[in-house]
C-alpha cells in the first residue's frame, strides 16, 4: 500500500471514529432529553388548559365587573394576563413535543 493509500485508510478510520462517537453521545443525551420533554409538554398542556379557562371566565365577568372601579380593572388584567400564560404555555408544549419526537428519533436511529 503506498502513501496516499495508507493516508486514505486514516483519514476513513478518523472520520468513522468521530461518527461513531457522535452518535454514542447523541444517544446518550437523547435518552436524557426525552423523559424530561415528555414531563413538560404534559404539564405545559395543563397549564394551557388551565389558563383558557381563567380566561374565558374573567372575560364573561368583566361587563358586569366594569362598574366597579377596581375589581373591573383587575378582572381585566387576570383575563388579559391569564391570555398570555395560556399562549406561552402552549409554545412550550409545542416546542417539548417537537424535543420529545426528535429524541425519540434519534434514540431509535443511534441504537
């Protein structure tokens, strides 16, 4: 074997090296991911779920609290607050579902 040979066969046995160990850490860190991502995407539903509702019932109270100077104002700002945590909540679940499927992946392609 000559000398671009002998260089052909380092540098293929260096690059599968580094693949090799690409994919025993990729594995390693998805099987550490994914429980974690599944744990989140459920309670970020919940607290979705939960937030739509103190919403929807602080927006059905808020025309007959608006005679009242400061519950109106305060039911407004729960109702336009709780919009705003249902809205985040459901971006973290979408976003933890989509870790979830992608760990999952890679657990089933790095085994």
């Amino acid at each position: 074997m000559g000398f671009f040979g002998r260089l052909a066969h380092k540098v293929s046995h260096s690059v599968s090296r580094v693949g090799q160990k690409v994919s025993h850490e990729a594995h390693r860190l998805a099987v550490k991911v994914q429980p974690i991502a599944h744990k989140v995407a459920d309670i970020s539903g919940k607290v979705a779920k939960v937030a739509g509702v103190v919403s929807k019932v602080a927006t059905a109270a808020l025309p007959f609290t608006a005679e009242i100077p400061i519950v109106g104002e305060v039911v407004g700002g729960v109702a336009a607050g709780s919009k705003a945590v249902q809205g985040v909540a459901t971006g973290v679940n979408r976003v933890s579902k989509a870790v979830d499927r992608v760990a999952g992946g890679v657990k089933r392609v790095t085994r």
